[in-house]
C-alpha cells in the first residue's frame, strides 16, 4: 500500500469488528477471514471483512454465548488507505481511474466516502486484531 500511495504510510484506523464466540478462537490465530464474512449479516458494502468506528453498531453484530451470555469484539488496527463507496457487487476496490479498470484501485470500500462509518477491507494483511473486548449488558 505503501508503494501505491506515493510511498506516503496508508490511512490507519483503530476499529471495532463485532462477532460470536465460535469466532474469536480462528480470528485470533489465523486474523480476519474476508471469505467468511457476510455469513450473518449480508454483504451491504463489498465482499470483505467489515469493520466500523462505532463500538455499539459493532455490538449489533456480537451474539450472546450460551449460557454466559457474553458478547465479543475485535478492536482492530486496519489498514483503510483510500476508499470508494462500496456495493454489493464490490469483490476488490474500485480503480482509482476508471478509464483503467484494470490499473491501481482503491484500498477499501465505505458506506459513506464523506462520513464513514463502515469501512470493508478484501485482503487479510490490511487488518490486524489488536484487542479482543469481552462483555455482556
């Protein structure tokens, strides 16, 4: 990203990734699977892994264990660069220029380029799962 981004360090965020317990096990040994997500919640945005800058949206997507009722999330460092609004159909970043689809692209996808709130990364090495946060209400 470095290389892509005129050899400036890429944009990185401190964000919340909220899951279920049977998850926290892969996603600390093997970090954030992109070909998993969606399994839950749909793929609004893109077909990566999806983080968020607001902790009680990510508790939106944390499940209760059974019995302890437990909920968990990923603080998470995430490499987000530059980004393009994203849509269903988003498998990779859109290109920067699109006379060149096939020339460098965007780093993630949003759901709001002007106010972000949900950022979608597609490969594993633009995030890292920095801290797990367990909880219940």
């Amino acid at each position: 990203m470095k290389r892509q981004n005129n050899n400036e360090l890429p944009r990185e965020l401190r964000l919340f990734h909220g899951t279920n317990q049977e998850a926290v096990s892969p996603i600390c040994r093997q970090n954030f699977d992109w070909r998993l997500s969606g399994n839950n919640v749909g793929q609004l945005f893109g077909q990566g892994s999806y983080f968020t800058a607001n902790a009680s949206f990510a508790a939106a997507y944390s499940q209760p264990s059974y019995p302890s009722g437990h909920r968990y999330m990923f603080l998470a460092k995430v490499l987000v660069g530059q980004y393009a609004k994203g849509d269903r159909s988003c498998c990779r970043p859109p290109p920067l220029n699109e006379a060149d689809p096939y020339g460098q692209g965007y780093d993630s996808c949003v759901d709001d380029v002007n106010n972000p709130n949900v950022f979608v990364v597609f490969e594993s090495s633009q995030c890292y799962p920095e801290y797990l946060i367990e909880y219940s209400y």
